[in-house]
C-alpha cells in the first residue's frame, strides 16, 4: 500500500471516528437536557380552574376514599390497602376510581399521609437529577409552609425536600414536593 493510499485511507477513519463522536454526543447531551429539564407541571391557574370546574368529581372522590378508609395508595395499575385491612375493593368501586382519575387528570392516582390529608396527583416529572410532584390535597387540617403561588416555588424550590400547600378553597390545597 502506497504513502498517499495510507493517509487517504486514515483520514477516512479519523472523519468516520469524529463523526460518531458528534452523533454520540449530541445524543447524550439530548437524554441529559431532556432528563433535567423536561415538561413542566401545569401552572397553578390551570389546577384551580380544572378544580373549580370539575369541583362534584373531586368532591365525590374524597368522599369514596373517606368510605374506603383503609386505602393508603391508589393509582390505574395497583392498589394498598393499609397494614390493618383485611378486606377486597370490588373491580366496580376500582374502576370507579380510575375513571374518575382519568377525568380528573390525576395521572398519579391517589396517596393517603399519615395525618389523614388525601394527594390527588396530577403530575409527577422523573428526571435525571431530580423529581417532583404536584398535586391537589384535601385536608380538614390547614397544612404547614403555605405560599401565595407553587409556580414560582417550583423554580426556586429544587432540591428542598420540604412539601410546599397553596389554599385554593376550603380545605383544599395544591402540593408540590421536589426530591
């Protein structure tokens, strides 16, 4: 093999090389702004609005899971009852749920907290370095570290681990948590 056949055939590699390098990086530095960035969660206006216009439905579920007590955890794939139920949840009543989650938009389902407050959640973001959820709480008990507005808490928020309630109406409250 010639000099000249030498070179042209290694600056081939070397571009082929550099290449892949470029394509490999723009697809890390895609999954790794996809993954901190991502969507946001929908604004506090938006939740009010979906809360004060679909307000029967989000009454009629409190009210099922004030009946069904015994559920600690519900969303549309699994449920947990807490440690001392001893007792099935018919398919009907399920589905009821999750119809009304669909409805509702609570992608989340429902979490129950120790105090008694019911998380209806509406929007989860999983990424890269952080996670986050916002969410509408019903609680006859005012919670702690309300604020005026979650959308600016959210930006300046990550990292603290600290739950964060606005009061939207009567013993109803939106949640965001970032961990």
């Amino acid at each position: 093999m010639t000099l000249e056949a030498r070179a042209s055939r290694s600056l081939k590699w070397r571009l082929s090389c550099l290449r892949l390098m470029t394509v490999l990086s723009l697809l890390i530095a895609t999954i790794v702004l996809t993954g901190c960035g991502g969507t946001s969660h929908p604004v506090d206006q938006v939740m009010e609005k979906r809360l004060q216009s679909n307000r029967a439905d989000f009454d009629k579920l409190v009210k099922m899971l004030h009946e069904d007590h015994d559920i600690a955890r519900l969303d549309q794939k699994f449920v947990f009852l807490t440690e001392d139920s001893n007792r099935q949840i018919s398919k009907e009543r399920l589905d009821e749920y999750r119809r009304l989650f669909v409805k509702l938009g609570l992608v989340g389902g429902m979490h129950r907290d120790k105090g008694g407050a019911v998380r209806l959640i509406a929007s989860t973001k999983d990424t890269f370095l952080t996670n986050s959820e916002k969410s509408y709480v019903y609680s006859p008990t005012p919670p702690s570290r309300l604020a005026q507005s979650l959308n600016q808490v959210i930006g300046d928020n990550r990292g603290d681990q600290t739950p964060v309630y606005k009061e939207i109406a009567d013993n109803w409250y939106l949640y965001y948590e970032s961990w």
